[in-house]
C-alpha cells in the first residue's frame, strides 16, 4: 500500500488550500509536482460559475461593488469571510475575479494586506484565495513567499502565484513557471539542481541546453530559475557559461512573438556588461562570432536598446564588441550561408553613430540570423527603437513592405502606415499606425495608433536629413541574400507587368523567401476565374516554389517572369487550396487528399 493510501484525504470544506497543497505534496512518494499542478479539492466547483454577456466594465463595477469595501475592514478575520461569501455570490470565473481585484484602488493598502494573508492562509475557496493572491501582486512582501509557493502547487492558482511572485522573489515565480510551463521536462535537471540548491549541478544543467531545445524559449525564466547573473560572478571566466548567457540574451531580445522578454530581466544590463567584459575567452569560432553580432545588433538596434543604460554605456559595449569581431569578408562565401550572413551584417551595427540634438530618424534592416528568413525593419529616433517602445507584440514590417513599396516617403498629404503587426494578425492583437506627413521643411510623425501606453509627442524630422536616410535605405540591399533578391525582383517585375498574371486570370498573393529554407523564393499566385462553374465562385491558390541553382537573382528572376509571360502557372505550381466547390469542379485534388 502506498503512502497515498494511507492517509485519508483532508475535507475539503474545513481545510485551507494552503494546508491541503502541502498535504498533497507531502503524500507524493518522490515529492513531484505535476506539469499541472494538483487537482483542487473536490468541494470545488466544477466547472465554474460563469455568467456570460457582461462587458469589461460591468464586470469590474460588479467586483469593486462587492470588494472594495471590505478590503478596506481592519478586521482581517471578518473581512476574509465576507470575501468568500461575496465572490460565492458574484458568480464569476475565477480567473476573471482576480484580474478585476488586480485593478482595484484601493483606499487602505494596510488592511487589503492583511485580509489579503487572511485569504492565502486560511481560504477555503479558490476564487476567494485568488482575491488574496492577486492583492498580493501590488502589496506582496517577502513573507508571504512560502505561502504563494504552496498555493502554486495547485491547479488554476499557479498563474496568480507566478504573478505575485515575480515583484518579491524571480527565482521562486521562474521555477513555478518552467514547471508549469514546460512541456518536454529538458529543465527538469535544471530546476532539481536550483530546488537542491546545487550551483555545479546547476551550472552544468545551464550550459548543456542548445539553441535547438524546445526549451530556449523560457530563457528569462531559466536565467531568473539558475540565477545566472550570481553564476556569472561567481565564474566569471567561464567560456562555456559565457557563450550560455549569449545565446539566451539574444533569446530574451527576441521579439517575434510579443513583448521582448529582455525589457523584463531585471538583471539584463550587469549580464550584458559581464559578457561583453570576458567575450574575449569565447573560442573564435563562427558561432560564437555570429552569436556577438548578433549580441551587438540587439543592443544597436532591438528592444534591448530600451534597458536604463547610463549614458555613453551602450555605445562602449559596442565599441567593444567592434573591436572584437574580426573584419568581414570582402566577397560571400559560396554555400557558406552563416558567413554571408555574417559580411552582410558585419558593419550594420557599428556604423553610424546615434546622438544628436534633436531627434534623428535613422532606418535600420536587420536580417535576424542566417537560418531564418525574417527581415524586419527597425526605425530608430534619437537611438530609440520605436516599434520595440511603442508595440511590442511583433516585429518591424519587412522592408519590402515598408521601402520598396515607397510607404515611409512624406508627401504634404497625410498617410497612414502598418509599421508593425502583432505576431498573431492585427484582427487578434492589433498592429502599429503612424501617420507621415511633410510640414513645410519637416516631415512629422505623428497620429499613432495600435501604441501600448502613453502615446508619444509628434516626431518632427528635417525633411532633407529624412529624405536622405530614406533614399540610403532604400538602396541599402545588404541585408538581402540571392533567394530574398529574386523573390524582390519578381515582385518587383510584377508591379511594372500585372498583365503577366492577368493573362492567365491570376494576381500575385505574395512572393518571398521560404521560412524553412530561406534559400528557396516562394511565389503564391491567386486564380480568379472570370467566368466560375455555376454554382462556385471565389478562388484557388498555387504555389511556385524556386530552389536557389547559384544562378544570379537577377537570372532567376527574369526567366520567372518570362516563364510566366509563356505558360500558364496553373500548369507548373502546385495547387494549395482555396474554394472547395470552385476547386471540384476544375478538378483539383485538395492538398491533403490522398493520391489514387
């Protein structure tokens, strides 16, 4: 019989979810949590009361109604009990109460703490101890650490814990976080040697990760769980520690699928410092170049440029990575992509300096790393990255969007342009908006929408310095290998001869470089038949796919177009969907259908 059976459950009326979690975690035979977390009690409701069809705002006038006031009872005791019967009778997710409660104002904090560690110690009822917990995001104290370690063993109240954990202790909230959040169990080592308090074993759990672990993608919350910042100054020599904190800085800096997890590393500036001051014990190796280049391009360019640095500091981390980088190749390096790459990007970072005495408009392309396809276009002011400032849920617009298309030029007549879209779609998480304009000898931005926070003054620029940049950037291709300029090209060709497409009842959808295999140009046509089958409409989607053959882009792309002037693509692309009824009746097999 096993130790679990043993022990007769705790009743679950009479018994605090603090004490039952660490009833649980006492009766598991190896003292795991699961990835999920514990079931909660069986007196829970499940599922949960819900009311649907409240706005935001009726909903939070529900909770501030019903909760304000008692938060605001000296008695802690009595105002917990009128906490768990009011929530009861509220009837709302739990999850929705306490990202109401979050948001209270509250007129006595003293005695909304108080109640508060009356809630996470005593409460009976989830959603009464999910009050406590997300007071406790504003009002937490290194107290109450304990107790939110043990509300996070269970399931449901493990994102509150994260949330009240981070102001008062990283560590604890990080290693709640993987464990809920981690899926393949490749940080298991990692958190066991941190929870046994084990630095050698956390050390060499740190440093076998690769770029290639599903597990990178945590990197604020491994380097916060192994308190990396405190390895490093305790080893600060430690070239394979070293080359870590590299590759999860520029991780952190990454800002492809929301805000830059870097802007969120308190530790962020002394680590970066750290490694730039020891770079030198890096092996020369490609990938520990490539790795400080990309180092610098964050720091030039991307969200890590918004840290407090003081000033003067970045610019020195920059000299010093210069200075630590050998000189480029002068010509690529045939099937050597990592160092074209590496040629193509060798300067951008370094070249220009960024102060002024008023706010300078500089564009910047970075190309993000040789075995990826994203582009992205940066557009910085006063040094400062704006769309890392002001959005943060996606990357720049690619330059094809941006500068080939001739977006960002200032006329006297107002424009609006997508500088950004979230990772997601603009229809799920918004996109970026500024309007451009030329104001006599000036060129103002201004008119944002899509901002997070506080939206900035007008920019003003002067219109012969924009005008300059501009044109420099636009004839700036550095950023583009062979695939990407032959994709560029055909599009290009395309916008002069719409007829080599319309001939064939076809549009250009999109044409780029292949995410894959950026060394492939992708090219999507849209068929719109002119006269559909009765009965279908709409339309079908084909896709050309052109591998790199070491031919010049300007080759491939002349005989794309004159392919297309010849033969009808429908003949030659593969088929990729579109209307169902319009694709049976010309007889195309949907993609996924088996083949006879």
């Amino acid at each position: 019989m096993s130790v679990r059976d043993e022990r007769e459950p705790l009743a679950p009326r009479t018994t605090s979810l603090h004490d039952y979690a660490l009833f649980r975690h006492g009766i598991e035979p190896d003292g795991a949590v699961p990835r999920k977390g514990f079931p909660l009690p069986d007196g829970q409701p499940s599922p949960e009361p819900g009311r649907n069809g409240l706005t935001w705002q009726q909903t939070h006038a529900e909770v501030a109604d019903a909760l304000t006031p008692l938060l605001a009872d000296p008695d802690p005791v009595r105002a917990a009990g009128a906490v768990h019967r009011r929530v009861a009778e509220l009837a709302l997710y739990r999850r929705t109460v306490r990202a109401h409660t979050a948001r209270l104002t509250l007129t006595d904090e003293d005695a909304a703490r108080r109640t508060a560690r009356q809630l996470i110690r005593t409460g009976t009822d989830a959603t009464a101890v999910g009050v406590g917990m997300a007071l406790l995001i504003r009002l937490g104290e290194p107290e109450d650490v304990p107790w939110l370690k043990a509300l996070g063993m269970l399931r449901g109240l493990e994102d509150a814990a994260i949330a009240a954990l981070d102001p008062i202790d990283r560590q604890a909230a990080a290693l709640l976080y993987i464990r809920s959040r981690e899926r393949p169990g490749e940080l298991t080592p990692l958190t066991d040697a941190v929870a046994s308090g084990d630095t050698e074993a956390t050390r060499s759990a740190l440093v076998s990760l690769t770029d290639e672990s599903q597990a990178m993608w945590l990197g604020r919350r491994i380097a916060e769980a192994a308190d990396l910042h405190g390895l490093l100054r305790a080893r600060p020599q430690d070239a394979e520690l070293l080359a870590l904190t590299g590759r999860l800085l520029h991780r952190m800096a990454n800002q492809q699928d929301g805000r830059a997890d870097i802007l969120d590393y308190l530790p962020a500036r002394a680590v970066y410092e750290a490694l730039v001051r020891h770079a030198d014990l890096l092996p020369p190796t490609r990938e520990h170049r490539s790795l400080l280049l990309s180092i610098a391009l964050d720091l030039h360019s991307g969200p890590a440029a918004l840290l407090n640095w003081r000033p003067g500091r970045r610019r020195a981390l920059l000299d010093a990575l210069d200075g630590l980088l050998p000189a480029a190749a002068p010509e690529p390096v045939p099937g050597d992509p990592e160092a074209d790459w590496f040629r193509r990007n060798r300067q951008l970072p370094f070249a220009r300096a960024e102060d002024g005495d008023r706010p300078r408009w500089e564009v910047v392309v970075v190309h993000g790393s040789a075995d990826s396809s994203a582009v992205e276009t940066r557009i910085l002011a006063d040094g400062v990255p704006l769309i890392a400032a002001l959005f943060g849920k996606g990357r720049g617009n690619p330059p094809e969007d941006l500068l080939d298309s001739g977006r960002l030029r200032a006329a006297p007549e107002p424009r609006e342009v997508q500088l950004s879209e979230a990772y997601c779609t603009e229809g799920c998480c918004g996109a970026l908006y500024v309007t451009i304009r030329r104001d006599g000898d000036e060129v103002v931005w201004d008119g944002w929408r899509g901002a997070i926070g506080p939206l900035p003054l007008p920019y003003r620029f002067d219109a012969n310095d924009y005008d300059a940049e501009l044109a420099r950037a636009e004839r700036d291709h550095s950023w583009c290998w062979p695939a990407r300029s032959t994709a560029r090209m055909i599009a290009a060709g395309l916008r002069d001869r719409p007829d080599l497409t319309s001939r064939w009842e076809a549009a250009l959808s999109w044409v780029a470089t292949d995410w894959r295999d950026p060394d492939t140009t992708v090219v999507q046509l849209r068929f719109t038949p002119s006269a559909p089958p009765p009965g279908t409409g709409g339309s079908l989607y084909f896709t050309w796919r052109l591998p790199d053959d070491d031919s010049p882009p300007t080759d491939r792309a002349a005989a794309a177009l004159q392919r297309l002037e010849t033969e009808d693509p429908k003949a030659f692309a593969v088929f990729g969907g579109g209307n169902d009824e319009l694709a049976k009746a010309l007889g195309y097999r949907p993609p996924s259908a088996p083949r006879a």
